[in-house]
C-alpha cells in the first residue's frame, strides 16, 4: 500500500468558527471546504476540521512549533482560544509550553525549540 497523504483530523460543533480560529491564531490556509469537512494547511501539515462535533474538551496530541511561546498564548487568546496552561519559565530558561483550547474544545501545545 502506497499511503497517499496524511491528515490529521479534529472535530468541532461549529465548522466555521474552528477554521476561523485557526486561520487567525496559527496562520492556516483554508485548502477544502464543504459542507461536512474543511481542511486547512499549517506549516505543511494538513488538517480536517469536521462538522457535527459536540465542542466536548478534547486532548488532540497537536503540537505547534512557535518561536515566542508567551506572544503565540497571547495570538491564541485574541482569537478567541483558551489557555489551560500558562506559558512559564522553568530553571530560569523562557517559557517552552502553553497548553491551549480552540473555540471547540480542542486542546493543543504550543512549543518552542530547546
């Protein structure tokens, strides 16, 4: 089997509002949109956002590389997204982490290299 194409995907109650977070907070470029799935590009990697979610909270094992973890916790909270973590230093290094939500539910980390 030759695997064609990999795609990451989340639900969400509210298709639109997901994508439109996204594309605020994280940059995503919208490549498909219909009426039960949209698929958005960040940093080449794809993701589907399907319709018909329960906006219940939702551990999704994304992680998103930033290069300034406190203002991408900052860009996320302006687009409506929550942080369920803080950003803070640890053994006197910049904060590396920030555990976040999308307007779904959705949870995600925000990461810096080390």
């Amino acid at each position: 089997m030759k695997v064609e194409r990999v795609k990451y995907v989340i639900w969400a109650a509210d298709k639109e509002r997901a994508v439109e977070f996204y594309r605020q907070a994280l940059g995503a470029t919208v490549t498909k949109a219909n009426d039960a799935i949209s698929e958005i590009e960040i940093a080449g990697a794809t993701i589907g956002i399907h319709g018909g979610g329960e906006g219940k909270t939702t551990w999704t094992g994304m992680s998103f590389q930033v290069a300034d973890v406190v203002a991408g916790a900052q860009v996320v909270q302006a687009a409506g997204g929550f942080l369920t973590r803080e950003p803070r230093e640890e053994n006197g290094e910049p904060p590396h982490l920030a555990m976040c939500r999308d307007t779904d539910g959705n949870e995600f980390m925000l990461t810096r290299a080390r």
